[in-house]
C-alpha cells in the first residue's frame, strides 16, 4: 500500500509540473511548495526537517535574496517601526486558535527575504508575501513600489499569544535577521537575543552569520499550550535543522534540538549562543553624561558547573574586546542574567530595563568537556548587542557527520530558581580617602539564609587574586538591617595591571554564596 502511495503521489507531482510548464509559470519557489506538499509524509517533524538539511548539504551555497526598496532600505528604525502588519489579516485569526503569526516587512536593516511555510495536517503550505498585509505609515513610497514588491519575501515573524490577559493576544516571540530570535515571559519586554549559531565569534575573527532562511510553523489546536517551529538554517560553512517547542507563560521555555552539518572546517563554532547589551551598571560611571543611573540589559553571566557550583560574574563594557574562556565539563547550565529588578536603578520608563528578561540555558543529555566563552566589546551606545555568550565543544563537530544537541531556554525573572545559595546583588568600585594608595570593592550579598542570620554571625570571606598576595587584601563584612543584605568592603593595594579576582562567603566552613568573579582594570 505504501508503494502504491508513492507512486501516485510521484504522478501528480508530474502532472502539476506539466501544468505549470505549459502555463509558462514554472518557478523555483513554485516547484519547492508543490514539492513540499506532495511529499508523501506521514509525519512533518524534526526528522523531515533535517531531510531538507541533508539535501541543501549536497549543493553549493546559496544565499537568501536581498531586497533593497528605495525608500524602506536603510531607514532609521524608528521609520521602520512605522511599517505595521495589519493585525485583522493575522494568520489564524478566524480559527479561535490560542496563537496568531505577523509577518516583517523588508526595510531599515533587514534584507534577507524568507520563505515561511505553515504545516497543516503535516502538510508543509507556503505563505506568500502581500503587501496589502501592511500600512506603511507616511513612508515616501516610490511610484513603481507595486511593481517593485511583486516578487518580495518577508524577513521574519512574530507570535502572538495571551501572555499577560486571557483575551488579549499580545507578541512574544520573534525570529527575525540572521538567525536571531527573541521571547519574553509574563510580564517582561524584549531584551537580549537567541541565536541559533555564532561562527568565529571573536576579537580577532570574521565573524559569519548564518541564516535561518525557511520555517515550517505547525498550525496548533485550540488546547495547545505550545507551538513548534522548524527551521533550515545556511550559510557558506554550515547547514543546519532546528526544531523550537516554545511555551510562552509565567516562565516561558524554549526546547531546542538541532543539527548541524559543516560545508568545511570552522575556527571557533558557538553552539547556544545569547546576545546582551551592557552599557554600565552601578559599578561605572554614565556613558557620554547619560542621565539614566545604570543602562543594560543583563549584569551578569551565570553557570553552573556538574559538581553544582555557582559562578557569577558581572558584565563589563571593556576598554578594548575581551574574550574570556571559561572551561566547564558537563555544565548544568549558563546565562544572562538581569539581576537588578529595581525601576530607580535605571529610571527609563520608556525602555524599561527593570523588565528585560534573563534567560538560562539548560542543556539536554550530557555535553561532555567544553569552554563556555564570553565576547565583551566596548560601545558607547544602547543599541549595540556587546555581550555575546556561547558554547563550545571540546572535541569539534566531524566534517562527515551531523552533529546534534538539545537545550531548554528559559526566559526567568532572575536566577533560576533551584540557585539557593547567596547571591551577590550589587557592587561598587572606589577609593577610600583615609587610605589613598588603596582601592575598595563594595559587595552586596542577599539570599534566604543570609537574611535569616543574625547580624552578630561571624561570617568569613574567601578572597583570592592572581596578583596581590593575601596578606596584602583586608577586608570588613556586617549585616546591613536596613537591607537586609551583608556587605562586604574589600581594600587592596592599587594596580595598574589587570587581575582575577574570586570571592565567597562561608559561615563556619560552609559557603553559603555563589562565587563572585571579576576582572578587575578592563572596564573602561
């Protein structure tokens, strides 16, 4: 029966070809839907998704087509904005489904046309670029602009979904430039970036951006608490097949599975990367007489080693870039965190920093030895993404093989919740006037057990720099009651050289903190 299946599907898919030949309307586009769509599969899933991968491996790179629109090319991004995807023709707007799709427009920085396809009864449908979909605002539009988008794609996509109210379907989820995406959970905007791949991410690399440059959205059912995307990642080093099962709430997840085949051998391959922004913090001066007290979208990187210690370390705008290795076997997870959820330490009602998302990353199976990496470069502006990190394994992917790896994303408040020690919740950098020759980090640690402890316990502090010798570090920690936090002064003799420094809290010879990690002398 299977065969006789097959065989009359491969004679439609003849004769539609035919049809199409003799209306002189045969296009590539054209054919790969009708292929798409007569494939006689039972099941659209990550494995027929990971078909397409293999064949896309088999021929040269291609990249995606680029639209360039007098007019819409190269417009400030708040011109862009302008360009609103009319929420009435929404897809699934009629069908009482939990989900709707928009679609982006190409313009401003965005090029790199897409092909979407919605997957109805494991049926791969593409959904075709309308301009009618969009109002355009007063943007100047050029008298042959008709004839100028008949052949557009869109450059990517948002969900909507009723994250905060039962009966408002509100954004939060959008995959659009290279392979970027982002999502916010319950009560959160957007703030750092996904990327399903970074290649050569370093200071002294080109850096290649791949592109998700097709997906295959599965239409839900109206009890569906999830939705799955698929995708077809390209670029001139590697072809990859993703799947994304994104459940948006008080805590949204995103389960990520992929694979990734390499076209020829790549310096550095960053799998799970997350893209920030941190302009300066509480331990910085404002950037060019900024008015607000701290501008960023994550203060720290986060991780978990397999033995379950705790490692934070506060993000930097450098002097100059710095990549920082972090070698980890079999990590637990890794992420940027937001950490200060405190409206007055950023004062920006518009941009609203207090509510910008952190996200963990937590990996599936085992992901054996590897260097988790971190990239600051310096800025001096907000929009700049700064902060990237990711991770790479030890032994690198083989040229013949595919490679595959899975991780939950989960887009949290602050730290996940089962970090329990102490935390470090902000820190200062300055001088002491009684002992100018000297310099003074100020901590602050919170957590449960802190707070339930007396002010008169003796805590200690484990300092240890790459520099200075212990004898010659000095410090003083007492419970601020008014805080409810325990501060921790740390004077050290002042250097003009870069050190490490590690710092914890233990009350007896238990640690009772996470580690606290800077590099002291590259923030600019």
């Amino acid at each position: 029966m299977k065969k006789l299946n097959l065989y009359l599907a491969l004679i439609a898919l003849v004769l539609c070809v035919i049809i199409i030949i003799r209306k002189n309307d045969l296009t590539l586009n054209k054919l790969a839907t009708l292929m798409a769509i007569s494939t006689p599969t039972e099941v659209f899933d990550f494995h027929s998704t990971d078909l397409i991968a293999q064949q896309k491996l088999k021929s040269k790179f291609s990249p995606t087509p680029e639209f360039k629109i007098p007019g819409l090319d190269g417009i400030s991004y708040d011109d862009y904005r302008q360009i609103e995807y009319k929420p009435d023709v929404a897809i699934w707007k009629n069908l009482a489904l939990p989900y709707q799709l928009h679609f982006f427009h190409p313009g401003h920085i965005y090029s790199n046309g897409i092909q979407i396809y919605e997957v109805i009864n494991e049926k791969p449908v593409e959904i075709p670029y309308d301009a009618s979909r969009f109002n355009f605002g007063d943007l100047p539009l050029s008298e042959d602009f008709a004839e100028l988008t008949k052949n557009l794609h869109y450059t990517g996509f948002r969900v909507h979904y009723p994250i905060n109210q039962k009966e408002a379907l509100e954004e939060f989820l959008v995959f659009q430039g290279s392979s970027y995406f982002r999502a916010i959970s319950k009560g959160q905007v957007y703030g750092l970036s996904g990327r399903g791949l970074a290649i050569n991410t370093g200071p002294k690399d080109k850096e290649e951006f791949p592109i998700f440059e097709s997906f295959y959205i599965k239409r839900p059912q109206k009890t569906d608490t999830t939705i799955t995307i698929y995708s077809i990642m390209n670029s001139e080093s590697v072809v990859g097949s993703y799947e994304f099962i994104v459940k948006p709430g008080e805590v949204t997840t995103i389960d990520v599975r992929a694979k990734i085949y390499l076209r020829k051998k790549i310096k550095r391959l960053g799998f799970a990367p997350v893209t920030s922004m941190y302009l300066y913090g509480e331990s910085d001066n404002p950037i060019l007489g900024n008015i607000h007290p701290e501008v960023h979208d994550s203060d720290g990187l986060l991780t978990q080693n397999k033995t379950g210690d705790w490692e934070w370390r506060p993000l930097i705008n450098p002097k100059k870039t710095q990549l920082t290795r972090i070698p980890l076997d079999s990590p637990l997870g890794y992420g940027l965190i937001q950490r200060d959820r405190k409206f007055k330490s950023y004062q920006d009602e518009k941009l609203k920093y207090h509510l910008r998302p952190s996200v963990w990353v937590e990996p599936k199976g085992d992901w054996g030895k590897g260097n988790l990496y971190l990239l600051e470069f310096t800025t001096n502006l907000d929009s700049d993404d700064n902060v990237t990190t990711f991770w790479e394994p030890a032994v690198p992917p083989n040229l013949n093989e595919g490679y595959e790896f899975q991780y939950t994303l989960h887009y949290t408040e602050k730290s996940p919740k089962h970090h329990t020690l102490g935390k470090a919740s902000a820190f200062y950098r300055g001088v002491d006037p009684l002992f100018p020759k000297e310099k003074v980090f100020t901590l602050y640690f919170t957590g449960d057990e802190l707070k339930s402890l007396d002010r008169k316990t003796n805590l200690n502090a484990i300092i240890k720099n790459n520099k200075i010798p212990s004898e010659h570090i000095r410090y003083k920690i007492e419970k601020i009651s008014e805080l409810d936090q325990w501060r921790l002064q740390i004077w050290y003799p002042a250097l003009a050289d870069e050190s490490d420094w590690t710092v914890y809290l233990e009350n007896g010879n238990q640690r009772i903190t996470e580690t606290w990690m800077y590099r002291d002398g590259l923030s600019k």
